[in-house]
C-alpha cells in the first residue's frame, strides 16, 4: 500500500480560515440575540466581555485554522483533492466530532437547544466552506 504525501498549503489554509471567521461575524451577528438568551446572556453581560473581544477574535481565527489544516491534511490523505470532496469531508469531520461532543454537551449541562443549533449550524456551514477552499485550492508545499 502506498502512502499519500499530504501536502498542507498555508495560504489557502490562512484563506479558509479567514472565510469561516467571515462567515462566523455574520452567522452569530444575525442570530445574536437568541443565542445569547440560549446561553444565559443578554448584551449587558457581553458588553461585560469587551476587555477580551481581541484574544476571543485571536483565538477564534487560530482555531478556525487549525480546522482548516485538518480537513486539507484529511481530503488529501483519503482521496481526490477537489472543493466538493473538501465540503464533504469538512461535513462529515463535523458529525463525527463536533456535533456529537457538542450533543454529548449540551445534554449534560442541560443547555438550551436553540444555542446548541446555532453554533451546530455554524460550524456545519463554516467547516463545509473551509473544506471547499482548502480542497479547491491546488497549489501546494512542501509536504511535512
């Protein structure tokens, strides 16, 4: 059996990661107020947060990236690196991990539902955009 050469493109990492920081602006910035009341908040409490919003943005983009690096390194390694199997990919590492850790959560902390749908959705969509970028892109690097 041959093993696959993975080959990780940090542009088109950075560029998926960007998008799905993009999307996440937009994602939470229309549902706002219904997350917040989900989670127990309102804009008082966030208000309360904005000592912090730039490690939160830090951390958000870094993490979103490191996604990014682990759906290209999964498409790469399982197959045909194309924008559609990117998407799939991004999808079904989303079922398998997030969104049963994100069940398993919110069943246990009794959390609400409607919080639960909205970050599942999200990262649905966003990890569904990262896979089409990071697997469309086909230029790549060094391998490591």
């Amino acid at each position: 059996m041959e093993t696959k050469r993975v080959r990780l493109y940090f542009p088109a990492i950075a560029a998926a990661a960007v998008a799905c920081f993009v999307f996440e602006a937009v994602w939470y910035g229309s549902l706002l107020d219904v997350w917040l009341k989900g989670n127990g908040h309102d804009r008082a409490w966030l208000e309360s947060t904005k000592g912090i919003v730039g490690l939160q943005w830090a951390a958000a983009l870094l993490a979103e990236a490191v996604i990014a690096a682990c759906i290209s390194w999964v498409t790469q390694g399982t197959g045909t690196q194309t924008a559609g199997r990117g998407m799939w990919v991004g999808a079904l590492l989303w079922l398998g991990l997030v969104f049963t850790t994100s069940a398993v959560r919110v069943v246990f902390v009794l959390g609400s539902y409607q919080a639960f749908a909205i970050d599942a959705g999200f990262w649905l969509i966003g990890m569904a955009i990262m896979g089409a970028i990071v697997g469309g892109w086909k230029k790549r690097a060094a391998a490591l």
